[in-house]
C-alpha cells in the first residue's frame, strides 16, 4: 500500500528536482500539501500523481512535435559583434 502523504525530500526524489522546487510548486498551487504537528509538510500523493500525469506528452502526436516549430538559424544571418 502507497502512502497518501510524502515528504518533501520522497517529492522531490520521485519528481527528481531540488526540495526548494516542492517548497515552490505548493507554495505556486501545482501540489497539495498540509501541515501535521508543529510544521512537518506533507504532500497529497494524488497531486503528485495528477502533476505526472499532467505534464506527460504523447509523443507520437504531430500537434506535439516541437521540432516542426523550430526555424533554424544560419551563421551567414548572424552579424558578428566587436
């Protein structure tokens, strides 16, 4: 059985980002969290998993492929700085 409340350091483990960045994203709205005692934060594991789920991109999608969006740049257009 899943725990339904992490820690701060098992978020930003699982989501592989710093603890700052979980501090942040509760503080922004993108996670639930609660308090318990006298300050242990905790996060709600369904909003880690609604972030996951949230920001996964199928990439056989051609709406998705940001490479088409890409204009190259070539080194002729550029003017060189002195």
């Amino acid at each position: 059985m899943e725990p339904v409340l992490l820690r701060i350091q098992e978020t930003a483990k699982l989501l592989k980002v710093s603890k700052w960045t979980i501090y942040r994203w509760i503080e922004e709205g993108r996670l639930r969290a609660t308090k318990i005692g006298r300050g242990s934060l905790r996060v709600f594991q369904t909003s880690v998993s609604g972030l996951i789920e949230g920001t996964q991109i199928d990439h056989r999608d051609p709406q998705n492929d940001s490479r088409s969006k890409v204009t190259p740049v070539r080194a002729k257009d550029r003017k060189k700085k002195r």
